[in-house]
C-alpha cells in the first residue's frame, strides 16, 4: 500500500493528530566518513524475504521460466544491473520475452486438459505484464531471488560448494542482495501491519455499533416503568437476558480489541527494529564507505561511484519509515477514539518517537555534499561543490525547494558544531555567492543545489600552534538548509561540513597545502573530532597513499615498484637497507613528512616528492609509462647499475640536489673517469626543448639501461628537423636560430655539433676535460666540480645553460653565439 506523505488523514471517529508546534529537527552531517561507528549484523539467518508481488507470482514466474530456458541468453539476465536505471530497457526486453513464450505455449495447448492449461497460460501472461509493466527491474529481482534460494537449497541437499565465478550469485554483491531481502521483509511487514490495523479499525466500529445498542437497551430499561406491571415484567426479562448476552460479549469483544492493539504495536516494534537495523547498514555503513571513497578520490584513489544506488535505498527507506508512521498515527486515533484501560498507549508513544527518530535520522544523513570543494582553496579564485539531498524527491522537499547556505569555518568552530555548541553564527571568512536553491531533475529524481561561482573574498585566521604553518590551518565549508516534509509536519534544520580545506594566498603555498590535505584524507580516523589525524602512521601506510598519490597526479598506471619505495624510504630515515621488509615497522612522523628539512638539504620529503610528480606530468609522462626513466635511484646505485654496461648506456634518474630536477648518468670510459653525472634539468628546460630531443642531440648516449638502443626507445617523440639542403627562411629578415644540447667537454670527440653552425650549448663545460679556451665567459673553477670522493659531477656546476636559454629569448646579437670548434 502506497500512502501519499501529504496526505491528510481522518481516522473513522478521531480528530486529526495536529502538530502546534512542528518539531524541529537538527542535524549536523559531516563528510568526514565514519561519524557513526556501528556496523551491522549479519543477516545471515533470517527468513528469506519477497518482493511484493513474488508471493502473487511465483508460480507463474516458474512456468515462464521452465518454459523458456533460452530467454536467459537471449536476454542477459545475469548482465542487468538492477540498481543501474539504464538497463531498465533490458528488464523490459527480458518481460516482453517472458510474456511472449507464456503466450506461444498457451497457443500450442490442444485437448480437453490443454483448454484449461491454456486458459491458465493466458492469465499468467495478463498477470505478468499488468504487475512488472510499469517496474520491470522488480521481475529480474523477483527472479533472482527465487533462483538463488533454489540454487542455495540445491547445495546445502546436496553438500555442494557455491558456483563458481561468473554465475548468478556472483552478479550481486551479497551484501548487496541482503539488503534488498530486507527492504521486501520490511515491505511484507508493513503490508501485515496495514491489514491488521484495517482490522482492528473494522472491529472496533463494530465493537462501537454494539456499544450504542447496549446503550440503547440500557434506555428502554428506563422506560420500562410507564408500562403496566404485567408487559414491564415480560419485557424487562428478554431485555436484560439481551443487555446481559451484549454485555458479555462486549467484555469479551474489549479484551480481543485490547490484543489486537497490543499485537499491532507489537508488530510495529518488530517493523522498527529491523527498519533501524536496515537504515544503519545504508547510513553507516554503505553510505560512510561513499564519503571514504569520496575522501580518497581526493588524494586520486578511484572514483567514488555515483548516488544512484544509495539514493534508491534511501528512497526506498524513506517510503516504508513514512507508511509506518501513518500508521502509528492512525492507531493513536483509533485507541483514542475508544479508550481502554491498557500498555498500548505508551506503546504507541514509545512507537511514535522511534519512528520521528528514524525518520530525522534519514533526512539528515542523506543532506550530503556530492561534489567537494576544492581541498586547497585559493582565495579570489572561483570554486563550486554540489550539495544533494538524497531522499528529497520520495518526500516532496522539492514542492517547496529549499534554500543551501554556505559558509566558511574553522577547525575549532567544526568542534563546537558537532558539540552542538552556540558559536553565534560566526565564520571564518566571506565566500561570495554563497546561497543557492536546491533544484529538481525530473529525469534522474535528484535534489541538488549547484554552487557554480563561489568566491573566499577573505580568510579569518586563528592564532596557530607552535611551528605550525599557515598551510597546516584546516578550515571546513558548512553548508546549511531548513525545509519541512509532510506539509509541514516536519520541519527539518540540516548541515553538513566539507572536507578540509586548506587556504592559500599565492600559488607557492600549493604544495606544502596539498601536504596537508594528503596527510589529512590518508589517515582520518573513524569518528575523529575535526579535524584531528594522527601525528605518526606507520611507513608502509604512507607509501600507499604516495603511491595512490603518484599514480593519480602523473595519470599512470605504472605506480611505485618496490625498488622505488625503498628508495624513498631510505631518502625519508636516511637509511642504506635496501630491504623494504626492514621499514615495516617503522613509523613516520608529520615533521619528517613534510615540516623538517631532509638531511643537507633545504627542502622537506614531500616537497622533493611532488617536485618529481609535477616534472612528470607536465613533461615526462610519456617516457615514464615506457619504462626510460628509472628515477628513483641515487647517484652510487646508478654507477652500481652502469658498471658493467658497454660505454654509452645511460639512465635516468630524479635528481638529489634540486626540486623537480632530473640527470642523465652515463658511462662513458676515458682517462679521467668513466661515469659522468649531467647537471639536471627542471621543468623550466623542458618547457625550452624536451628530454627527447635533448637525448637525440647527444649522439654518445647509446642504450637506455640496461640495454634498450636511444632511437628506439625515443625516436617517436624527437622533434621533426627541416632538411639540413632547405636553407632556413628569414622571418622579418631575422634568421631562426637552432637550439641543441652541446656537452662541451663531448661535442668535438663525438661530433654533437657542426662546425660554424649556430647552436646552443645546454650544459656548462667541466674544466677537468681539456683546454676551455673558447668558453672563457664560464668560470672555471676545478676544485668546485669534485664531489668528496673526488669524483668529476656535473651535478653541482652552474646552471650555464638557463642563462644562454635567456639570452636566446632577446634580440639576436652575434657575439653571445657561442659555436662549437672541431
């Protein structure tokens, strides 16, 4: 039975039950996951449940099926998603064939027997398209169940495992599939309840109509002294043998009414308690599993999925916990309307409470945020985020589309929310377009309200805690909205926070906030007051979040090998194990992650991380998904790996000394050394010429480690060069220049440049290789370029190159051309 929520009811001799003043309920729902910590029982056990029109259809259902044994792989039954609306064409594909092969065995039915078996057929297949018509996907799932009780008693007869992957239980989560048994036991119980209190309605106005003939005997009794004493004595003995029979019987009528009360409210109970069972699996648990999901989609762990799912049982929570409480208002009339002496009316209170509880419980925990606010907020910089409210079409919020507000608080202010403490409507800065109306699509049944054009014009901020920085201060945005349900039986005030945001003013702030943000989203515990984290996680934790965190910002499936995470994890405790399993155990810290100094240097762990990703995204990504970069090894592990390599094989590798920076180690045999260290080059040089072409002009580099030829590896990326006969055209009667990489202490032995041409050199010249007569603009310094064991390294020279690339950017002028001399 479907009861309209606006409906206004009128129980047969009541009044109806009016609300002076509508209570109004309050919540604060946070997209912080794992707010509610209780989990479910398992339903394992329970008798199974039907859909509502099994019962009606099984046998039916069974002949179609029996009947066709093909429609499963014509149609793909086992392939319909139920909780996806787009293979409803499928569930409508799969009844049309159903009703079609009832109708073609209907017509082959011959004889005497055959006529009624034909008959039969027709009703069935009548029946089928009238009931699933209008809701096919209740077919498959109707189907489905009877197939998987009758496949679960096949093996439990005959001692058999389950089947095997790809079959039919296998399509459905089990979890899945018991909360969808639930809703039809739920559904089940609530059809019982609304027979049963027809029942006690139908038996209590009969209970009345014989209560006013008592009455009305009770009357005649007092007339009976106007009549004469020979007809008052006739009739006063077949009165009172009628009034005593009526008497009798409703004394006995007032106690079966008194049990039917009380096996209705008793029932009601039952009815609650697996509807709040039912409603903590999708609110706390499938429901907090979304915002975790949500959560790590935002340090780039897989999307979180769509709502369409969560929102069909939400909605369908909200249509059973709303006829329930008609119903329970419909019995508090009756009781009401003839009162007897009993436990049912504070039942039916306890009842009504419960159900309001439940009921405020959905609306407020289904007010979530679909689309998070950026996590790192920049202010004046236009922002949106998406606030739904799941249950909002089932209870017709939309007749009346409410208003969302959002604002901008602190970690302290969060506190006192959760707290329910007053915190005078304070924020903690101006968002400008703020308010929204939460709109209706009819199409997809959702009510959301879009925040397009929001703008922080300003931050307020707290005074901050010891070393903390300002990109470690967590603010929230709240969002906020009132609307009633039930033409304002209800009236529901709801709020829910953001992740947190961090707040920066400038672009270089970006990457010690999105520091934070990691930190925060990895490794949030269940029911944290916000927005506390731990300030130690084991290493083996962090290295999955830097993992999910690489992958996502490089767009790679090639993630951290084991190799590179011991190499991270020997940078991070400074360490020279080369066994991961020796870090398992060890923890790090937020100050070693990303607020102190790594050992020498002046940057942090996670500052010298994201100088990596941001050098891989922007220019190397390609290379990186082909395996050419090796990159996190450092300098004495690349002459480890090159030692016995034929002269001319290199490797990549991510740069110790600088952010972002990457270097080319090579062998290369020769009186003075055999490995050479390149300087490295950062996201400014290959915004200039990209690591391909600056490979290809460095003819000496032969094998990709280990062993894999150059052409071959980087061919496909080098930039296509104009025929060396095509003289090059002069543009406004300037001649282009070429820009080439130029190894000096390299280019006359292995020909890198061409005599009297016109070409860049990249790197600056080592004057521990020969005379640098030609390259006197260069310091020349010997004893800056050796590295503590002597070694030469390129690594440490000056950046020559960055300065030639800036003069190349002004007007030419002939004399800061330098040319390579044979």
């Amino acid at each position: 039975m479907h009861t309209d929520i606006n409906e206004q009811l009128e129980p047969a001799g009541g009044q109806e039950l009016s609300l002076t003043q509508p209570p109004v309920e309050q919540h604060l729902a946070c997209s912080e996951p794992w707010l509610c910590g209780s989990r479910p029982s398992s339903s394992r056990g329970r008798p199974c449940g039907r859909c509502r029109h099994c019962t009606a259809s099984t046998s039916l259902l069974r002949c179609g099926i029996t009947c066709h044994s093909g429609l499963r792989a014509k149609h793909g039954r086992d392939s319909i998603d139920i909780d996806n609306p787009q293979d409803s064409i499928k569930a409508t594909q799969l009844l049309d064939g159903l009703v079609q092969e009832l109708q073609k065995k209907a017509e082959h039915q011959v004889g005497e027997d055959g006529f009624l078996l034909k008959i039969k057929l027709g009703n069935y297949a009548t029946q089928l398209q009238n009931t699933y018509d209008r809701c096919p996907m209740d077919l498959v799932r109707c189907i489905r169940h009877i197939l998987y009780h009758e496949q679960r008693l096949v093996r439990e007869a005959t001692n058999q495992s389950p089947s095997p992957a790809g079959s039919l239980v296998d399509t459905m989560s089990q979890k899945h599939l018991q909360i969808n048994q639930i809703f039809e036991e739920l559904r089940l119980f609530t059809q019982d309840t609304e027979n049963e209190l027809k029942k006690l309605q139908q038996t209590q106005e009969y209970f009345i109509i014989q209560y006013q003939e008592n009455m009305r005997l009770q009357a005649q009794f007092s007339q009976l002294s106007q009549l004469g004493p020979q007809e008052r004595m006739s009739r006063e003995t077949t009165l009172q043998q009628k009034k005593a029979s009526l008497e009798a019987w409703l004394h006995r009528e007032a106690q079966t009414l008194q049990q039917y009360r009380v096996e209705l409210a008793e029932k009601h109970q039952k009815t609650l308690q697996l509807l709040r069972k039912q409603q903590t699996t999708i609110l706390d648990d499938e429901l907090i599993q979304w915002k975790r999901r949500q959560q790590l989609a935002g340090n780039g762990g897989p999307p979180e999925g769509t709502l369409d799912m969560l929102q069909s049982w939400c909605e369908k929570l909200a249509e059973i916990i709303w006829q329930n409480r008609q119903q329970i208002r419909r019995a508090e009339h009756v009781c009401q309307h003839l009162p007897i002496p009993g436990p049912v009316e504070e039942m039916l209170g306890d009842l009504n409470s419960t159900i309001t509880d439940i009921i405020s419980a959905l609306v407020t925990s289904t007010f979530i945020i679909e689309k998070q606010p950026p996590q790192v907020l920049k202010t004046q910089t236009k922002f949106a985020a998406t606030v739904r409210l799941l249950v909002g079409g089932k209870l017709n919020v939309h007749m009346n589309p409410p208003q969302v507000k959002a604002t901008i608080i602190s970690e302290q202010q969060a506190k006192a929310l959760l707290k329910n403490e007053s915190t005078r409507n304070e924020s903690s800065g101006e968002i400008l377009n703020n308010c929204c109306v939460m709109e209706y699509h009819q199409a997809t049944g959702t009510l959301s309200a879009h925040f397009r054009n929001m703008s922080l014009k300003r931050i307020k901020r707290s005074d901050r805690r010891g070393a903390e920085s300002v990109t470690e201060e967590k603010f929230t945005i709240l969002f906020e909205s009132q609307f009633s349900v039930g033409g304002n039986e209800l009236v529901f005030q709801v709020k829910t926070l953001s992740l947190p945001v961090v707040v920066i003013v400038h672009g270089s702030q970006d990457n010690n906030a999105t520091a934070t943000v990691l930190w925060d989203n990895a490794f949030a515990e269940p029911g944290r007051v916000p927005f506390a984290v731990p300030d130690k996680v084991l290493w083996p934790q962090l290295c999955e979040a830097l993992n999910m965190k690489f992958k996502a910002e490089v767009q790679s499936n090639r993630g951290l090998t084991k190799e590179n995470l011991v190499f991270l994890a020997q940078k991070l405790f400074n360490s020279t194990s080369n066994h991961l399993e020796d870090y398992n155990s060890m923890t790090v810290s937020w100050s070693q992650f990303n607020r102190e100094n790594l050992p020498g240097r002046n940057y942090t762990f996670w500052q010298w991380f994201d100088g990596v990703m941001e050098v891989l995204k922007k220019h190397l990504k390609p290379h990186w998904n082909d395996g050419a970069i090796l990159g996190f090894v450092n300098k004495q592990q690349a002459h480890d790996l090159l030692i016995n390599k034929p002269d001319g094989t290199f490797l990549l590798r991510f740069s110790d000394s600088e952010i972002g920076g990457i270097t080319i180690a090579w062998k290369f045999d020769s009186p003075e050394r055999m490995f050479w260290n390149l300087m490295p080059f950062t996201t400014r040089d290959f915004s200039i010429r990209s690591l391909a072409d600056r490979l290809g002009d460095l003819s000496y580099l032969i094998y990709v480690f280990p062993d894999r030829p150059k052409d071959e590896v980087f061919s496909k990326y080098y930039t296509p060069v104009p025929c060396e006969s095509t003289p090059a055209k002069a543009v406004d009667g300037y001649v282009k220049p070429q820009i080439k990489q130029v190894v000096p202490e390299f280019a006359t032995a292995s020909g890198d440049s061409t005599p009297g041409s016109a070409t860049y050199m990249d790197q600056a010249p080592s004057p521990a290789v020969g005379s640098q007569t030609h390259y006197n603009m260069y310091t020349q310094n010997p004893e800056a370029v050796l590295d503590p064991e002597g070694d030469f390294d390129l690594d440490d020279t000056m950046d020559v190159a960055r300065h030639v690339e800036e003069l190349l950017r002004r007007p030419m002028d002939h004399q800061w051309i330098p040319h390579a001399q044979s």
